[in-house]
C-alpha cells in the first residue's frame, strides 16, 4: 500500500526507530511497511498516523476505512 511515512517522518523530524518503539513494532518490520513490502492492518494504520500527527488518507492515501460491498 502506498504511504507518505518517510516524507512525513522528516518533515517532524523524528526516525524509524522512534515510530517504531510508539506504535509497538519493530524498526524492520516499519521499514518493510515503508518500502511497500508489507500492509499494516487498519488499527496498525491509525496508530501510525496518530503518533506521526496527521490524518490517516494523508499517511496512506489509498488506505479505505470502509467495505466494498
């Protein structure tokens, strides 16, 4: 999924490591979120936006709160 977390962490200017260590994952396992190797699931999601300050469509754009149907 795509996702504004790299540009996002500079512009607060925080690191990998310290987002990691707030949302409870570890710096490998974001860095594989970063590099659009890895989905959060939604509450992973939220918590990443939350700590980085912004809202969750700005950290991952196409990242849908709802069900198809």
């Amino acid at each position: 999924m795509e996702n504004n977390i790299k540009p996002i962490l500079r512009e607060r200017g925080v690191t990998q490591t310290w987002l990691s260590r707030q949302v409870g994952i570890s710096c490998s396992y974001l860095s594989l979120i970063i590099s659009n190797k890895r989905d959060p699931d939604l509450e992973l999601a939220v918590k990443i936006s939350k700590f980085l300050g912004v809202p969750l469509q700005r950290v991952f754009p196409q990242h849908r709160t709802d069900k198809a149907t």
